[in-house]
C-alpha cells in the first residue's frame, strides 16, 4: 500500500461559492474533529471518481485540522481485473468472480494489510476493493464502508463475498 501525495487545497477559497453560513458550518463541525487521524484507502490514485473526489477531500480535511491521508492498493494485474470483475458485478453484471480471482482478491488485500500500520481514529474504506482490510487489519478507531457502487441489483455471489467484512 502506498500513500498519496496531493497539493494543498484551501477551504477559504470555496466560501463564495459555498456561501457564509455553509463556510462557516463546516469549520464549526471540523473543530470538533480537529487533530483526528483519518485514513482513506481506495484502489487507485487516478481514472476514476473516487480518486478524483480524494484529490480535493484529503487536502481540504487537512486545511480544517484533520491528520488526513490517502493510501492505495497495491496488487497486480490480476487483482485489478478481478476488482474490475467485482465492480461490474455488484453492478448488476451476470459475470463470475472464479476461484482463482477470488484468491488473487484476498492475496492482495492479506499483502496490503500487512502494510498498513498506523492507528488512525477513522478508517474510510473506498468501494469493494479495499473492503477486506476490515476483517484482516487490527482495528483501531472507526471504519467506514464508503461504496460509490449503484447497489441497486447487485450479483448476489459477489456480494457473498463481500459480507463477511
């Protein structure tokens, strides 16, 4: 697992379009949280919205008083076709996450893991990729399942899969 670099971002920069009273709400519920370490783990830096939404999230965290950071999975190219397997099928795609993609799926998110050391008092899990880190890292803080997915009509195998963490 590696850690994202992003530039620094300014909330102030936002308040005219966001407005006063909504600027003004948001350094008030931030105080509250200031100094929390946050961790966000996703699949990929770029090519894709939730990489997208990181890039601006994390900085902006960090200019209101979070300790925010931004990790990405590492694997291979199986992995991420059988992420990209996943994906389509929690989607709703009638497709089949075989054995072999199954475990290249936990292999990875076992090597992942065991490289993520740091106690953080909020964990954000991005989509199912990472979702596995929950049942096999110690857990400390709390942990949040974010999925960007349309769970509408999900591939009830995949979603098996899933459910255990």
């Amino acid at each position: 697992m590696e850690e994202v670099s992003v530039v620094e971002k300014r909330l102030s920069d936002y308040r005219a379009i966001i407005g006063g009273p909504a600027f003004a709400e948001i350094l008030a519920l931030a105080s509250r949280l200031k100094g929390k370490r946050v961790a966000h783990v996703n699949a990929t830096p770029y090519g894709g919205g939730v990489a997208e939404l990181l890039h601006s999230l994390v900085p902006l965290q960090r200019d209101v008083g979070l300790d925010a950071h931004w990790f990405v999975l590492s694997g291979s190219n199986a992995f991420f076709t059988a992420t990209k397997t996943m994906h389509n099928a929690l989607q709703g795609s009638n497709v089949v996450l075989s054995a072999d993609m199954q475990a290249t799926y936990r292999h990875f998110n076992e090597l992942n893991a065991s490289s993520f050391e740091d106690e953080y008092d909020y964990v954000v899990i991005h989509d199912p990729q990472p979702a596995p880190l929950v049942s096999l890292c110690k857990r400390r803080g709390a942990w949040i399942w974010r999925c960007h997915l349309d769970l509408t009509s999900p591939n009830p195998s995949v979603l098996r899969i899933l459910a255990p963490h």
